[in-house]
C-alpha cells in the first residue's frame, strides 16, 4: 500500500495542527458506481441496523410524504431476520451485518427484564459486529457487559472505558476478511453520556472523545492491519457523523455507519474523508450498503435504506416464537389498556410534538406548577387511531413514550433563570457548530410559549415567553414541575441549575400519566406553538447544517 506523508490542518474543532503519516486509500467520492461486472469482481454487502430501542414488533411509523404527516406499519426483529436472511441468501459469504447500538432500552419489555429479554434474541439475529449506544449505560455498567457479552459476536467501542482501572469495556475494533479483502470496524460511543443520561447510568465508566488519540488509532488500524476498507461505526448523532467525515480524523476511513438520531439517510452524506449513513430507528429500516472490488481494489458502491415492510418481509417464525416467549411474562401488564387518543400521539418534531404535549399536560395537571418540562428526544412509536375511532393506549405504549420511569420534582426559578437555561438548551439542538450539539431535539413544556429563531447565536435566539398566556417576568419566581435525573444535583431541574425550594415528589411520571389518562381520556392534543420558529416552521424533522438532507 502507498505511503503518503502530509500536513493535515484541522478546521472543524476536532484536533490541532499537526503531522502524520497516513495511508492513501481510493477515493470513493469519485468512484463509479455499478461497475461493470466482470470474473474479478467482488461485491461485499454491509446491512446496517440502528436505535431499536427494545422494539419487538411491528409498529406503526411516521413518514413525511407530499407535504404531510403518514402513517405506515413497519419493523419488527423477526421480519428483520427474514430480510437478513435473504439478503445472505443473494450474497453468500459476503454478507456483513452490524448494529450501531440503543438496543436494550425504550420499551416496557426491555424496561421490566432490565434489558436482558433481548440476549438471547439478538444472538439469533446472526450479527457480525455490535456497539453500544448511549443508552446501553441504562441499567448500569455490569448489566450492560453481561447482556453485550451474551450477543456471542464482535461488540466493539473505542472510548469506553473503566473508571478504576481506565482498562478498555471492549476491544476498540473488529476484521473481517472476505476473500482476501479485509474490513476493519471501529466503534466510537457518544462521549457526552453522562450528561445526555441521567449521569448515575453511567457510573463507573468513563469515556474519551473525538481526539488526536482517535486519529492516530484510525491510521494505525488502516495500515498495520492492511485494510482494504476501513468503517467508523458511531453513535454520536447525525451533526457530528458529518463534521467527522470532514475532519481529519477520518482521513484514513471510509465510511462512517452512523447511529444516534434516528435519522434515515436515503443517501449516503459524502465528507471530504468520508461517506457517512444512518437508517432511522425502532427497526423500522436497515441500510444496505454493496461495495464493489475489482482485483481487490474498492471500485464503487451502491447504498439503499430499505423499509421493513411486513407485507415484503414476514415474519421470521422461529424468532417471533422465540419473542413471544420472551415478552410472556410481562405481557398482561403491559398491554392493559390505560386510555385512549382520538388524534394521532407522536414525536418526531424537532420542536413541538402531541406526544410531549400529552405528558407535560398530565404534570402540570398533577402537580399545579406553572411549567411543566419534559426532555426533546425522538423516542416513541405513533399511537394512530383507525376508522374515526379513537385509539387505545397502553402501558407498552407508555413505556414507548417514556423509557425513564422517574418521581417527579418541583421547585421555583426566575424568568431570567428559565430564559437562559431556554437559551442553553436551543444551542444544544440548533448550534451552527456540529459539536456543540447533542440530541437536535429542543425541551418540551406546557404552561409557556416561546417564540425564538434558531438561526442566531446563543443567547439572542428567544423574542418572547408567556407564561399562562401573561408576558414572563424576569425578576418573577415560576414554579416548575420536572422528572428526577437520578446522579444530578438537587437543586437541577432537567439541567436547570440552582432552582429554589425543591420538592420530591411521591409518584412517578408514568401514575402521573395513567391518572391523567383515567380522567381525561379520550385526550386529543395536537400542535399548538408552544414553541414556534418561522425559519423551521411548524413541521420540522431535523436541522443538518452543510447538508441538503432532509428527513422522509
């Protein structure tokens, strides 16, 4: 392989200036794709699955189609595994699957079994390489070794770490070879765990970011191990997938397989280092991924998002016999009917979603602060009603909604306190800066609307907040209802700082719900401007700066 020595100068934040010697490698970006096949060539299919969040079964799921809202039945692990297995049939021997984390936590199945209902199931998936995702930490460190270690395949992390010892989680990366071409996969998780988590998830372990170290690891891997094509398997979100694959730091990759925002790359993002893809979430899609070789060099490639479709995809039968006996002992429980929604229940809106309006409803309802918050994610699959009649919901559902079961806490903050705490959690999801970001998604609430725009810096974005319909005062104390962050700060309020007379309450957010549901039921939220942003608009899906992505 050739050797080229160079200067590499970082401008995206990552790294400093600085000189290494780094193996040059083809350069996809002007590779021809679908290349005449001849007797030497060679293609190799890499599937890729992501964010499945305990997902079991097939779900209904929200696409963005001529301007409106859809709603189709998609996912399930057994349809999975029919799509796996037919794809391996297609490409015999050449077929690699890779899971890019957030497996074992977001429903109530996963939730009641600690996560360990999804061993067994996972092994029988046929994985060749699996990483953690930032919420594998949820139900502590040795939980998550023990299921992980149970898949019975490669689980790779770079940056993990334990933090007496600082000896590595797992090995930082995995090589397959196949037919004298070798693949390396390195796994890098989130570093920013501990503060997107509740931090008492994650204890005992520590993680390293997005470093000179990282870059001299990627180059080492590539040309001690004489990859053929070098995969970052990342769970760091869409904004970072990207500014790694223009920074240096991936000079020496290929392809970035990212994982974390749920997003669903139909085309893979082309870096100035590297190409990067994520094929949405809950099991809903798999990325397929064919790169082609002639003589052993990488010629081209082809990438498809396909939908698991249950009508193209049945069900496999011996993994949806083994989930059924998985899911029989919590089944009765979860799926008890708590209540019923006659407009669609979902959260998939960057900034205002049905869902979140239900549940902050409910805490507000319940606890009588003026504000109730709740964190932006994209959690949840669509709860739809049929035939004009209104849909019920479950405790699954409710799981879905809310994989975190914690008390609820109340306390009092300024205006100008929650204006600048609003102000911080805007630049999480909207910075310019890709890493400064984490999540994408803004808090939720009730009792409060904000106008802002998303365009200008930190702290100039909010024009105006009302509070219970009156302008918000500065100097005024509001009272604020929240759910616990087990490992924060007493005084925290979902990462608001030193908010006054704290109090814990007895219930959880999910009694909270049920009540509410109990009473109210059926609910019928839908979008208000609770917070509104013209340049985003009501229906925004994902800002991916540098990028003409859009989400569908």
């Amino acid at each position: 392989m050739k050797i080229c020595s160079r200067t590499i100068v970082s401008t995206l934040g990552l790294i400093g200036v600085l000189t290494v010697t780094v193996a040059c490698k083809t350069d996809t970006s002007k590779m021809v794709n679908n290349p005449a096949i001849s007797k030497d060539t060679l293609s190799i299919t890499v599937l890729q699955t992501a964010d499945i969040h305990g997902q079991l079964d097939t779900h209904p799921e929200l696409f963005w189609e001529d301007e409106k809202i859809v709603f189709k039945d998609r996912g399930g692990l057994a349809n999975i595994k029919t799509l796996f297995e037919q794809e391996r049939q297609k490409n015999p021997n050449t077929t690699l699957i890779v899971d890019g984390g957030d497996l074992i936590q977001g429903s109530g199945y996963t939730a009641l079994s600690n996560g360990k209902i999804m061993s067994e199931i996972i092994k029988e998936m046929g994985y060749d390489v699996i990483i953690p995702g930032n919420w594998e930490v949820v139900y502590g460190k040795n939980i998550m070794m023990d299921i992980m270690q149970a898949y019975d395949t490669d689980v790779i992390a770079q940056n993990m770490y334990h933090e007496k010892s600082e000896a590595p989680l797992f090995p930082a990366y995995s090589i397959k070879e196949i037919n004298g071409i070798r693949i390396g996969f390195m796994g890098i998780n989130d570093p920013d765990v501990p503060v997107r988590q509740n931090p008492i998830f994650s204890r005992g372990i520590t993680f390293s970011g997005l470093t000179k170290d990282l870059k001299k690891q990627v180059d080492e891997l590539k040309t001690k191990e004489d990859l053929d094509v070098l995969f970052l398997v990342t769970h760091i979100g869409i904004f970072k997938q990207v500014e790694l694959a223009n920074n240096p730091i991936a000079e020496n990759a290929d392809y970035i397989l990212g994982n974390d925002t749920h997003e669903r790359v139909r085309k893979p993002i082309t870096g100035k280092f590297a190409k990067v893809t994520e094929p949405g979430a809950f099991g809903s899609f798999v990325g397929k991924l064919a790169l082609h070789f002639v003589d052993g060099e990488l010629v081209g490639d082809d990438y498809e998002l396909i939908e698991v479709d249950p009508k193209v995809f049945p069900a496999d039968k011996t993994i949806q016999s083994l989930i059924d006996k998985k899911k029989a002992p919590y089944k009765s429980h979860l799926e008890t009917v708590i209540g019923y929604t006659s407009t669609p229940l979902y959260r998939y809106l960057t900034v205002e979603n049905p869902m979140d309006n239900m549940i902050t409803d409910a805490a507000r309802w319940k606890t009588g602060a003026d504000i109730a918050i709740s964190n932006g994610f994209r959690f949840g699959n669509p709860i739809v009603p049929e035939n004009e009649k209104p849909a019920p919901i479950t405790r699954a559902n409710l799981w879905n909604l809310l994989p975190v079961n914690e008390k609820l806490k109340t306390g009092k903050a300024t205006g100008q306190q929650i204006k600048n705490w609003l102000e911080k959690e805007m630049h999480n999801a909207f910075s310019q800066n890709p890493t400064e970001r984490f999540g994408g998604w803004l808090v939720r609430f009730s009792g409060m609307k904000v106008n802002f725009n998303s365009k200008n810096k930190m702290g100039k974005r909010i024009s105006s907040i009302t509070v219970n319909g009156e302008p918000m005062q500065e100097d005024e104390y509001y009272t604020i209802s929240a759910c616990v962050r087990p490992g924060d700060p007493l005084d925290n309020l979902c990462r608001m700082p030193n908010v006054k007379d704290i109090e814990v309450k007895k219930y959880t957010i999910h009694e909270v719900v049920e009540e509410y549901l109990k009473k109210h039921s059926p609910v019928s939220p839908t979008l208000e401007g609770r917070a509104y942003c013209e340049y985003l608009g009501t229906y925004s899906f994902s800002t991916v700066p540098t990028t003409d992505y859009t989400f569908q």
